[in-house]
C-alpha cells in the first residue's frame, strides 16, 4: 500500500517536475500541482489537531520546495490563506469556503504582506473600508499578491480608522476588483502574482474573516512565518543534492572549495529538527521569538547552499536556465519575503 511520502512523491513527479523549467523560465502557473495536492485529501483539517495540520502542511511545502521553491511558494500562499479561515469565528467561511480551499477547488493567496509590515512599524495600511449596508466598502490598491487567478481568493486588512481595522476573505472575481498581472522578477514568475485594485469593492458579512484584527493577526502570524521556513529547508535540500552530483567534475576539484554537502547537510538537519519542533508545539504564539530566530537562520542557511552549489558546478550553473542559477534566484527570493531579511533582523534585535 502506498504510503502518504510515496503518494506525494508521486504527485509532485507526474503534476510538478515535468513543467519546472517552464515555471522558471516562462511563468507558467502550476495551479494543476496544486489542485491535485487538495483532490488527494492532505490539505483537510478534519479530525485533525492544530499541531497535525502545522507539521503535515510543512513537510507538504518543504518537499514541493525541494522539486520547486515557486511552486513551494504557492502553496506557502494558499495554506496561509487557509490558516486564517481555520481559525475565523464567520461560520460561512469556516463550513463552507474553507473546505473548498483544502480540497483544491478553490485556491488562495495571503494578501497581507503590506499588514505585517504595518504592525511592525515599518509601513501604513494601503487599503481603507467603510461601513456598508451589510458589510464594508474597500478602497486601495497592493502593489503584490501571488497566487491568484480565476477561482482564488485571499485575505485583505483594511483600515476604517486609526483604531480600527477589518480583515477579508476576498474572492478574485469580486465586483470593482481589478487585477493587473504582475512579471519581470528575477525568479518566482510563475507564482501568479497580481496588482490589486479596489475601487469600492463591497464585501459583505460573510466574507469578513475577523473585525477585532489586531488580536487575530496575533493568533496567525506564527503558523503565517512558520510555514516560509520550509521554503528555505526544501531549496537548501536541493542545492545539497545537487552538489553531490557534481562532486566529480573536473577529476573531484570541487572537493577543495571550502563549502562541502556534509557541512550544509548538518545544518539542515539542525535547522529542520528545530522546525518540525516548533510546528507540533501547542503554544507556537509563545514561541514567536524563537520562530523569528529560525526563520532568520534559514534564510542565511538557503543563500549559503545555494552559492555553494553555483560554485559546485562553475560555468555550467552559470547557465541562465540551469537548476543551480533557478535555486539562487529563488533563495535570494525568500530573503525578500515578508518579513525580509533586514525585516527580521530588526524584529530579532
């Protein structure tokens, strides 16, 4: 009988590695990957505790990241998106939405990248509401949301005043919603990421995730960075194995670079042990500083790998669509994702 580890290596073989290239090199959006993944039952929350669902949706994005950190991406999106609606109190969202976005059919981003740069200190809130009848207006535009498309969603915070602050489950096809596709990065081109504008957009009651937000992005915010760790983990994995195979080119000269496989191999053990750690505690909240930390660590430890394997392969990595140049772009990537790296730094100080 074939295990859950074997079931998912087959998805990932058959759904993601034959259009990895193309992901890479012409933005081509695998949403096929992951509506496969949610059709096979492993993004459902049922019968589950909240520290089975943290460590099966890590090990989920950290072997999709190994096969493709874009597409390791998408799925860090679309289980955030699913994170707030599993611990929303709208009983629409929670019943009915949710089981949608884990079992595929419909698809999610997470929308608050410009938010946690706001309870941080660091930026103001790019979009506004006010009261409607039966829910809210919201005006403003976000300059980057991946992960969307016909049939997605994601979740918006909007601010009424300076006090107060809505968050919403907002659908892609929403009326007064413009999108405008967004390309030309260095790496992550198929991670369908869009401009978003909302010119009166009404969201009605069912839509809204939470209205007392500050509280709640207390609540999400851990498992939210806990699940871009295993970013960093899968595209360190891979550089890893791809330095062992080039261990001997040019008669074995690699062997006197002073970065070797063995070396990264003990801090990826390292990093992930502390990782599968944090994902099956109860009080991941409590242990925000220490999650931080790790996720600080595991960016440094991804760019280290991934630098190490370009100078494992020499020119043949330099090669504008070779697997080592694909994992340095996107491991430079994850050093600018919310929270970035000079983000983190300031956070953990």
């Amino acid at each position: 009988m074939e295990t859950e580890t074997e079931a998912l290596g087959r998805l990932i073989r058959k759904h993601l590695r034959p259009f990895v290239k193309r992901i890479d090199a012409e933005a081509y959006y695998p949403d096929s990957y992951l509506r496969e993944v949610g059709r096979s039952g492993r993004l459902s929350s049922q019968g589950k505790t909240e520290r089975e669902v943290r460590v099966s949706d890590v090990r989920l994005i950290e072997r999709t990241s190994e096969a493709c950190m874009t597409t390791g991406f998408n799925f860090w999106c679309h289980l955030a998106a699913a994170t707030y609606l599993r611990h929303t109190a709208n009983r629409y969202l929670r019943e009915t939405v949710l089981p949608q976005l884990e079992g595929g059919e419909l698809l999610g981003g997470t929308g608050l990248s410009n938010p946690l740069k706001f309870y941080a200190g660091l930026d103001t809130l790019y979009l506004q509401a006010e009261p409607a009848d039966g829910g809210y207006r919201i005006r403003g535009k976000l300059p980057m949301v991946s992960n969307l498309g016909e049939k997605h969603g994601f979740g918006v915070i909007a601010s009424l005043n300076e006090e107060e602050r809505i968050m919403a489950f907002m659908p892609c096809s929403a009326d007064g919603l413009t999108l405008r596709e967004r390309n030309g990065y260095l790496g992550l081109n198929g991670s369908a990421t869009y401009a978003c504008e909302f010119d009166g957009v009404f969201a009605p009651q069912e839509w809204i995730v939470a209205e007392r937000v500050d509280s709640f992005v207390e609540k999400i915010r851990p498992t939210f960075v806990l699940y871009q760790i295993p970013l960093g983990l899968g595209v360190g994995a891979a550089a890893i194995d791809s330095i062992h195979k080039a261990k001997d080119r040019q008669g074995g000269c690699n062997r006197y670079l002073p970065m070797q496989a063995e070396e990264l191999a003990a801090k990826l053990e390292s990093l992930r042990e502390r990782a599968y750690l944090l994902a099956g505690t109860d009080d991941l909240a409590g242990r925000w500083n220490e999650l931080l930390r790790l996720r600080l660590a595991v960016v440094y430890f991804a760019l280290e790998a991934v630098q190490a394997d370009m100078l494992h392969w020499g020119s043949a990595g330099y090669v504008r669509d070779s697997a080592p140049s694909r994992r340095l772009r996107e491991a430079y990537f994850l050093a600018s994702l919310t929270p970035t790296v000079r983000h983190l730094e300031k956070l953990t100080r």
